[in-house]
C-alpha cells in the first residue's frame, strides 16, 4: 500500500507531477509543524512525570510554565534557524541545530530554576521534566525530518524504478560499486540497479548488501532465467575482469538473452545526463585487449616540432596515426591520399580537432612519383608512414598490375625518396599475408617489405627503414566486422566463406600504437610483429554478434558459407616458416628476421617487373611476383597453374 501512494502521480495536461515533484515547504510552515511537535513533547513529558508522581512545577501553573518553555524554545528555533532547511534534505547539521536550540532551552530553564533559588524561591521547572523536554523535543524534531527524507527517498526510488530499466551490476568490488553509485546518484540516467553479481563460485553464503541492493552469486544467478531475474540487462566492468571470465560471463549473459551494457568512467556517470555513456557491449570490447603502453616520451621527442609526412592518411589506419601524430605537437603534418572525398572528410576532422597543428593534405597517388618528390624537396620531414595500399584480397586478385603499381611500386617511390632527401626514419605499416603469401596483395606487401629492408644497408644511406606486421584491425573499411553489422541490420543471412576459417584480431589504437612505437625502436632494417593472442574462428565471432544483437542465429539470422575467395586462406602467420624472432624491451612485440635480399638483386627484379607493366597480362604480372616471393603459393585462385 505505502508504494501504491507513492507510485501515484497527478496529471496536469500532458505533465505528470510527482510525490518527488512537490514543492517545498515555506519555512513559516515548517515552524508551525516544530512548534506542534514541541507541544506534544510538553504532553509526553506532563505523561511521564504524571507516571512518576511526581509535581511537574512548583510556582507556576502547568499551562503559564509550558508557555514560558515554548516561548523560550521558539526564541532559540529562530537564533539556530532550525526550520530554514529544506526537510527532505536534512542532514547532520540540521540535527546539530536542534540539539543546539533543545541545549540553549534547557540551559535558560535551568538558570531561571538557580536564579530563584539565590532569590529564596523554590525552583519554578522540575530539574527532571527540562531533562525529559529537551530529550522528547529532540527526539521527535528529528524524528520527524528524519521520516520525511526517508519518505522522499523512498517514492523517489520507486518513481524511478517504475520509469527505468532495471540492471544488475557484475561484481561487487570497488570498482562495481562506485560505478553502482554514480548511476544511482545521478536521477538522469534511465537505469534502476536492482542488485550486484557477486563473481563467487559457492552456491550458498550470507552476503550484506550493498548500497542496500541485495547481492546474488554467480550459482544462483545461473539457475534464475531473465523472467525470474526481472531485469533487462547487466552493466560490467570490462577493466575488472579477465579475458576468461569476461568470456564466460558473455556467454552465460548471452545464453540467458540479457543484455549487455559496459560502464564508462564514474566520472563521466556523475557528470552527465546523457543516457549513450552506458553502451550496449560490441564485438570489439570481447577482442579488445588492453592497449600495449610504452614510453610516450620518446615518441614525442621523436615527433615534437618535426614535419611528418604520413600516407594513405585518409584510411583507417592513417587517419589514426594522424590522430596519434598531431597529440605530440609537429611542427606540419602532410597528409597524402588519392581518395578525395575521404580525405576531404579526414581535413574536416582533423582541423577541427587540432586546430593549432598546420596540416598539409595533398590528392596524390603515391605511385606518381612527380607528384610526390615535390614534397620532399619543399619539406624536411623527420618521419615518413607509409601507409597508403590496395588491400582487399578478391579485389587486388582480379587486377594484379594496380597492386604491382601502388603496393610495390608506390612504397619504392616513398622509400628510395627518403633515402635521399635524409628522412631520419621510414615507418612502413604491412600484414601478416605478406607471411607465406596464398594472393596478390600478401605477395606484392612481401615485396614492398624486401625492397625497403635492402635499402638500410645500402652505401650512403642515412634513413632507418622500420617495417610493421600485423593482422585484421577491427573496424578498418571493409573489414568484416562492419560487414557483419550490416549483414544483421538487414536481417541477414550472415555470410562467411568457411566454417574454420580464423584470424588475428587487433583494434586500431593498438595497431597505430604499434607503429608509433617501431618508429623509435627500430635502428633500421627491422620487421616488428605484435604478439596478437589467440586467433579468433571467423564463425564463432559471426555467432555472438547475432546473439549481442539480441536475435538467434540459424533461427532469426541465417549463416551462410560462400566458400573460400580467391587467394584467401584458412588461417594467417605472423612469422614465416624460415623467419626467427628476436625479443624487443616490450614482451608483446617481436622482430620478426625474415630473409632478406640485397638492394642490387631486388631493385633490378622490381624494375624489370615495372617497365612492362602496362603491356603484361595479370598472368605475365603474378609469374614476375612469383620469381621475386619465391613462398608465394596461390590458394583457390586462377594463378594455381603457375606453380605447377
């Protein structure tokens, strides 16, 4: 019944008024109500000292005496403002000006009583009922703001709860908490947190509660399904939790249909009123690690009041090394792509957030080499990305001589260019299908990569050549996670090319991060591979984002198998069969030494592969590829005739 009266509203148009909505009290008001609880502590007293038979005053009547103390008390309400604050607020100082004015009360009273007694008279108040009075005043005083917060507090929590989601929170350590707290405490949010998932395998157990929400183990959890549990999601804390248990949990949250939200920082829950902080969990948040932390300093020194050339910088992995650049104040960034209408959009982008670094961005196809050597002329770049590459592998298969042109020939432009205008280092970002590579793309990446190696060591050279190695970066354009999304949105089916085929899996961030940081460890000629975890089977990763999306697959999104494109494999290497790796100071990065090729040998296979690129077929193209990538096997592709 009580939270029947506090779930009524009044409706007023197309407004709904609350208990909580009330407004407050005027303050002559909540005077009247202390002076009536004072009258009543007066008869609680005249009560009890009728009990104790015992006279209550000596010279004065009862109602002349009770007069005087209510005269008396009301002068001392005033002086201490006991009935200035807002009552559903009250907190310890309201309390404190209460027993101030109950103190000040008794101490007249009894100083009348001493005063008549020097005087000769008896004392007018018995010693015991001012004892009693300032108890009783005090008790029910507070009492009665104490009551009315409580009341306050508790419609306000069933106001909100009847109008929000309710959540669990995985986790009761301090982290959990807090986050629970800064949810509770910000009435903005659409969230009612029922109670807390303690990570605890036993069964049983007496568990205190928390912020007075109950807490359930992980047991009792598992039996309860999402109707017995009546919630509508789970918030965790990815940070508390490790690879295993954040996968374990995912499944049995997934199992159940519940869904999955991620905390952001407390900070953030305390500060706004913007329900988006609190995200549903994607894919990524199950592949993301935590990201690899170097010596920042070094990168800044590295690229502090330098000018830095980066290419490709319109696409995913150059418009972040971008983002990374531009914290460490250059002096100039140029920004080389032959996309205009994406480089357009990363111009915007990037004033707009660093508006006191100057940016360059130049339209350029990096394979014209008269359109690049001009910048190299006109600036003193003290770092070179090179991340500018055709990359998807059915595409780059079909047309193998647009691969040969950018891939390979574009990075020889960039890198014999660096060379001899001095660039002090040449970062160049490649992938992990350059290792044994089964398509055109891995191969024509596995050349770039022999090509740059064997300028480190040539005569007269001052640049440090660094290559990067890693897999699929989540997110990147094309890459099949956003394609899956899309698949789902549509209401599927869901497309994957072979039940067992997997891959490696970093974000981003991590992936740039990595470049960055080759850049300053390298002393030149070194391929750098990051330790990318356990590869991930592409149908397990299809299968949990139909299942965060909140549909069933086979039931609600079918997966379909296309079968293996052309030049793909069933799984990628970080390391060729021959290569061995030699440890850096970070335990997650590796120096990959591959075989390498002298600058004399490579730059005439190269050149010859270029002067007929125009008049080969694609044929003519990969066999030339093939001569130079001598592990270069094609798999599931036309070209399979060449190597027999």
């Amino acid at each position: 019944m009580f939270k029947t009266i506090f779930e009524n509203k009044i409706y007023n148009g197309d407004n709904v008024i609350g208990l909580t909505d009330i407004k407050y009290l005027p303050r002559w008001v909540v005077l009247i109500i202390d002076i009536l609880f004072l009258v009543l502590s007066l008869l609680v007293t005249f009560f009890v000292i009728f009990k104790l038979k015992t006279k209550a005053f000596n010279v004065l009547d009862s109602f002349q005496s009770s007069f005087i103390i209510l005269v008396i008390n009301i002068v001392f309400m005033y002086v201490f403002k006991t009935y200035a604050g807002v009552i559903r607020h009250s907190t310890f100082i309201d309390l404190l000006k209460i027993l101030l004015a109950s103190f000040c009360t008794a101490a007249v009273l009894f100083a009348i009583n001493f005063t008549n007694i020097l005087l000769g008279n008896e004392k007018v108040f018995l010693n015991s009922f001012i004892i009693l009075y300032a108890v009783f005043s005090s008790m029910l005083l507070f009492t009665f703001r104490l009551v009315v917060k409580e009341a306050f507090h508790y419609a306000r929590e069933v106001s909100r709860s009847s109008l929000k989601k309710k959540i669990m929170v995985l986790g009761v350590d301090e982290q959990a908490v807090a986050i629970a707290r800064a949810i509770l405490d910000n009435p903005k949010l659409p969230y009612h947190i029922t109670s807390f998932i303690s990570l605890d395998n036993k069964s049983g157990g007496n568990y205190a509660k928390i912020l007075g929400k109950s807490i359930v183990n992980k047991v009792s959890f598992i039996k309860q399904n999402k109707l017995e549990l009546d919630i509508e999601g789970v918030i965790l804390i990815k940070e508390s939790l490790s690879k295993e248990e954040l996968d374990e949990w995912i499944g049995i949250l997934l199992e159940k249909d519940i869904k999955i939200l991620k905390a952001p920082s407390v900070q953030k829950l305390r500060s706004t009123d913007n329900a988006n902080f609190i995200k549903a969990v994607q894919i990524e948040d199950l592949l993301n690690r935590k990201p690899i932390k170097l010596d920042n300093e070094d990168v800044k020194k590295r690229h502090f009041n330098k000018e830095v050339l980066i290419t490709g910088g319109a696409g995913s992995i150059g418009s972040e090394i971008i983002n990374q650049v531009a914290k460490f104040s250059p002096s100039l960034i140029v920004v080389v792509d032959q996309a205009e209408t994406p480089l357009y959009e990363v111009e915007l982008h990037l004033r707009e957030k660093f508006p006191h670094i100057e940016f360059k961005f130049v339209l350029a196809d990096v394979s014209n080499i008269k359109r690049i050597e001009p910048l190299f002329k006109k600036h003193h770049f003290s770092m070179v990305y090179h991340a500018a590459a055709y990359k998807h592998v059915p595409l780059v298969e079909s047309n193998p001589q647009e691969a040969v042109r950018v891939n390979i020939l574009g990075s020889k432009n960039l890198a014999v260019l660096s060379s001899q205008y001095n660039v002090n280092r040449f970062v160049m970002v490649s992938t992990d299908k350059a290792v044994n590579p089964t398509n055109v793309m891995g191969a024509t990446k596995r050349v770039a990569e022999l090509f740059v190696q064997s300028l480190q060591n040539r005569p007269g050279n001052k640049t440090k050549f660094i290559t990067t190695r890693f897999g699929n970066v989540l997110g990147s354009n094309g890459s099949v996670i956003p394609h899956f999304k899309k698949q789902i949105e549509k209401g599927g089916p869901v497309t994957i090319t072979h039940p067992e085929i997997v891959r490696y899996f970093m974000t981003i961030p991590e992936a740039c991060e990595l470049v960055l940081n080759a850049g300053i460890m390298g002393n030149g000629g070194e391929i750098y591979v990051f330790d990318m975890g356990e590869p991930v089977k592409i149908l397990d990763l299809a299968t949990r984002m139909i299942k965060l999306s909140g549909f069933e697959p086979q039931t609600d999104i079918k997966i379909v198998y296309t079968g293996l494109r052309p030049g793909e494999k069933l799984y990628e290497e970080l390391l060729s069969d021959d290569a061995k790796t030699l440890p850096t100071n970070h335990e997650k990065i590796l120096i990959s030494k591959d075989p390498v090729m002298a600058f004399e040998e490579i730059n005439h296979l190269v050149n010859n592969m270029l002067s007929s690129l125009e008049d080969d077929s694609r044929f003519d193209v990969v066999t030339k590829i093939k001569v130079i990538v001598k592990e270069f096997i094609s798999n599931n592709s036309e070209y399979e005739s060449l190597d027999k």
